[in-house]
C-alpha cells in the first residue's frame, strides 16, 4: 500500500483556506477550481530599461484539476480567472514549491 505524502500535506490547506475561482482559457469551457490567493514579487523592465521590483497579486492551483480539464501550463498565459469577484488576467506562470501545484501571476483585467 502507498501513500501520497504530498497530497495528505497540502489538502487540508485546500480544505480550510481556498477559494472558489472560475477560470476561462480561449476556446474551453469556464472551469470552476480551489485556489490559494496570494501576492508574489516579479520584476518588470520599465522604460529606459530599467528593472523594477513589484508584488502581482498571484494564485497557486493544483495541476490534477488542469489535466483533469484536458488543460497545462502552457495553456494559462492570457486566461482569465474571477477570484472574490475580481476578473484578473494571467500573465505569466511560475512552478511551486512543489510539483504538484501551479502559481498564477495576475494583472487585474479591467
């Protein structure tokens, strides 16, 4: 018999603190997921060339309920996701700590 260590760790996480999100790529059907929201610093080259630090507002998701929606990472730039009644824009990815969860950087879609 074996056990998924990561799952028995990180689902109770889910369990208490996600969110419900609906999340639309292109052509597929919006997809209602548990997310974590959070904010994740990036960088960002502004004019001149000039780098700057900034914090996006982020979400981490579980990958099972993107290949469960025939979905992968590379499918998430330009989606759009509803989190507490927010549309946000996905602008780029970003792996998690682990290898079954995926974080999402957003832009707040207007």
């Amino acid at each position: 018999m074996s056990f998924d260590f990561e799952a028995l760790l990180e689902d109770p996480v889910y369990d208490a603190f996600a969110l419900s999100a609906v999340l639309t790529v292109h052509s597929h059907a919006a997809l209602t997921i548990d997310v974590l929201e959070s904010t994740i610093e990036v960088e960002e080259a502004v004019a001149g060339g000039v780098i700057m630090g900034s914090t996006k507002p982020s979400v981490t998701l579980r990958l099972s309920d993107l290949t469960a929606a025939s979905l992968a990472r590379k499918d998430m730039v330009g989606a759009s996701i509803v989190v507490n009644g927010i549309r946000y824009r996905v602008m780029a990815t970003a792996p998690s700590s682990t290898s079954r969860e995926l974080t999402l950087i957003l832009v707040e879609d207007p």
